[in-house]
C-alpha cells in the first residue's frame, strides 16, 4: 500500500487503518482505492468487529484532493469517494474515527461515515467545500443526519470550522479527550470493553439494524447529489472558477452563474 498503513490487534478482530500520505493525509484518487481494496478484504474476513480510521502526524486528513476537483477529474474522483460510503454500509463492520488536527472535507466525510468518532481537543472539523464554490455530496446527507438540520445548514452553508469542544457539544463527537496520547488509550481500553466481547457477526446485523435508516437516506440520496453536482454545478462558471483560482494561488471571482 501506497499511501495507508494496515495493522490488526486484539487478537486480529480489530483492524487499524492509518491515513499516511507524507503530509495532509489527502484523500486522493489513489488512497481512496487503496481503501476500496482494504474493504473488499475486511467484508470476507469474519472476525473483524471494529474498523478503525487516524492520519499520520498532527492531522486526521485535509481532505480530498483540490486537482481532482476539476470538471476533467471530478466524476471520476467523486464515484470512487462516494463507493467508499456505500461499501461500508454493505460491509455493516461498525468503525471508528480517531480524529486530532485538521478534520476538513472529505475527511470529515469519512469520519461522519464511521459510527464513532473520537477526538482529542486539538481536533478541528469543517466543510469548507463552499468556499471553493462547490458543496459536499456526502456530507450534506450524513450530517444533518447526525447533528440535526438547523446546525448541519450553518456549517455546510458557511464552511466554518467546528472545534472540539463544539463538536462534542453538538454530538458530532462521540467522546473527546486531551490529548493524542490520551485519545489512544482511552479509545483501547473502550474498544476492550465494548467491542472486543461482542460476536463480530452479531455487530455486522446490529450496525446495520441500527443504521437503517442512515443507509437508506445515504444510498438513495447519494446518486441524485452526485448527478446535481455533476451535471448542473460542474456545469456552471462559479464552481470551475472556485476551484482553479484555490490551485492558482488567488482570490476567486465569482459572476453568480
């Protein structure tokens, strides 16, 4: 693996995924198929319980890839993210974001796709896609889901930075710690008592139970965001303008068409 990093413990039921890209934990094109191939393996691996996500370094991950925002590159970017969410809703194996640092964009997105999030208070959340003139497909389905309508429109439609503090207080976090340090033990010692005692098939059928209606909503309204993205945003000046002036270095120049 290029740009992961894969270990398994207790006793080979948990599996440790490490976001490692050298820098920002980008989730580009690559990474996420890497992800894609690490799923394929978890789903006809029975003893897997809990999946668990982190980024190398002071940050969980910057987010997916600004160059492969481009309306060349953005269909195929935005169908391989997008089968990462619906993989593991099929997968139904329960997952964990450990989250310190920068949590933006796409990595958010991945963190809201795992049932648990976990965060030390240097961890900072956000949807800044706006900002680039584009909104977040995934996003703008999982995250009213978790934090209810009303917040989930002031963060997507702002693209303002949620802190940790904030983010436990409104439930996007599930508990929140001092430190890295901390986060790593305390979300062991939760994983031995909660997660490592239960059936891993049982867990498959009650994430999936208990998730019913998330995956509904996310498998059914996913495609038409896509579409909406895709066909009518890509399509207009603002969001290839967004884009490009983000990866030239300047203020953009929005004509609101």
């Amino acid at each position: 693996m290029e740009k992961l990093k894969l270990s398994y413990s207790h006793e080979n039921t948990v599996a440790r995924i490490i976001l490692d890209d050298g820098k920002g934990n980008v989730l580009d094109n690559t990474m996420m198929l890497e992800l894609l191939d690490l799923f394929a393996q978890f789903k006809e691996n029975k003893n897997i319980k809990l999946i668990t996500f982190e980024g190398q370094g002071k940050h969980f991950s910057f987010g997916a890839s600004v160059p492969e925002h481009t309306k060349e590159l953005a269909e195929t970017m935005l169908r391989t993210f997008h089968k990462l969410f619906t993989t593991i809703a099929e997968m139904g194996i329960p997952s964990l974001a450990k989250v310190s640092g920068q949590c933006l964009g796409g990595g958010m997105e991945l963190a809201l796709g795992c049932n648990f999030i976990f965060a030390d208070k240097t961890a900072v959340f956000g949807q800044p896609e706006i900002v680039l003139g584009v909104f977040a497909p995934p996003a703008s389905i999982m995250l009213p889901l978790k934090i209810g309508t009303a917040r989930a429109e002031e963060i997507l439609l702002t693209g303002r930075s949620v802190k940790a503090e904030e983010a436990e207080r409104i439930g996007l976090v599930t508990k929140l710690m001092d430190d890295k340090e901390s986060l790593h033990a305390e979300t062991e010692k939760w994983i031995t008592e909660n997660i490592v005692p239960k059936s891993a098939v049982s867990l498959r059928f009650a994430n999936k139970a208990a998730r019913t209606t998330f995956n509904y909503i996310l498998g059914n309204k996913l495609p038409i965001l896509e579409y909406m993205y895709m066909q009518q945003l890509m399509q207009t000046k603002d969001a290839n303008e967004g884009i490009n002036s983000f990866l030239e270095k300047r203020a953009p120049v929005w004509e609101n068409c």
